[in-house]
C-alpha cells in the first residue's frame, strides 16, 4: 500500500471565487458581495470573465480592517487634509 500524496498546493489558495471564498470565511456565498459593499474585504477582480478574491488582501482586511474600502480612503484623505491645514499656522 502506497501512502496518500501529501498535498503541495497552498492552502488557502491564493486566489479564489465567490462560493470558495465563503467557504474559507464559513459565510454564505451571498455575503460575500455585502462584506464588500461594507468595506469588510476587499472588492474582487475580474480575470477571466470570472470574479477572484486575493486572500492575501482579504487576510490583511480582516486583520488589520484597514484596506482601499471607501471609507477608510475618505479617512485617509481626511488625516491628509488636517495634517496640511497644521503645517500651514
């Protein structure tokens, strides 16, 4: 009897779809699109004609909840916008 392959691939994968994607966050596959409407992971991109999360991004979302969502970006500019106002009085 042989031994089973031990398997090579990363796990997680690097790069996955919708329904993987919740599977890995143990959310319904329709959550998925609202977690990224509310800025919880980052949005997809398309490759393909299929859409694809990275989780390396999704992984540094969840961690630090910092990313490109909307808000966070409006925060950013915000911090910008003091910082210079500061720096002029």
């Amino acid at each position: 009897m042989t031994a089973p392959k031990k398997n090579t691939l990363p796990y997680p994968p690097p790069w996955q779809d919708q329904v993987m994607l919740a599977q890995h966050l143990t959310i319904s596959p329709s959550t998925v699109p609202l977690w990224v409407e509310q800025g919880i992971i980052p949005a997809p991109r398309e490759r393909g004609g299929k859409l694809l999360w990275k989780w390396a991004e999704v992984d540094e979302r969840l961690t630090t909840g910092k990313g490109n969502s909307p808000d966070h970006e409006a925060e950013r500019i915000r911090d910008e916008t003091r910082r210079l106002a500061a720096a002029r009085h």
